[in-house]
C-alpha cells in the first residue's frame, strides 16, 4: 500500500493540520475585535467582491484628516 510507505510523511502532515487548526481556534474570541482600521478594510474589501477591482483605492486613507496619505 501507498499508504504505509509514507506513513510517516502523512502523519507529520496530520500534526502539522491539527496545529494550524488549534493556533486558529485558541482564543478566538479575544481576535474578534475589530479596530477602526480593520473595519474600514473590511467594508472595502467587500464593496471590491461586489462591484470589481476597481473599487479598490489607489492610495491609502487620509492620516487624521490632513492630506497626508
């Protein structure tokens, strides 16, 4: 069997998953804040999924409400 010549390939593959999944998971609800910044990327993220690329803004937000970008 396949399976059995690379066991121990699929089983650091199998440790590697599970670690990925744990470190998503532990605390999530501590990483479910949003700042103000993520909040704003969000919203143009989704209004580039909706209307296409070209929503998206060629430079970034005003930085405290001067013309500094």
């Amino acid at each position: 069997m396949r399976f059995k010549k690379n066991k121990k390939y699929y089983s650091l593959l199998l440790l590697v998953l599970l670690l990925g999944i744990f470190l998503r998971v532990y605390r999530h609800n501590d990483f479910l804040h949003f700042e103000l910044d993520q909040a704003r990327d969000a919203l143009i993220v989704d209004a580039a999924l909706e209307n296409g690329i070209g929503e998206l803004p060629l430079l970034g937000p005003r930085a405290a409400g001067t013309m500094l970008r």
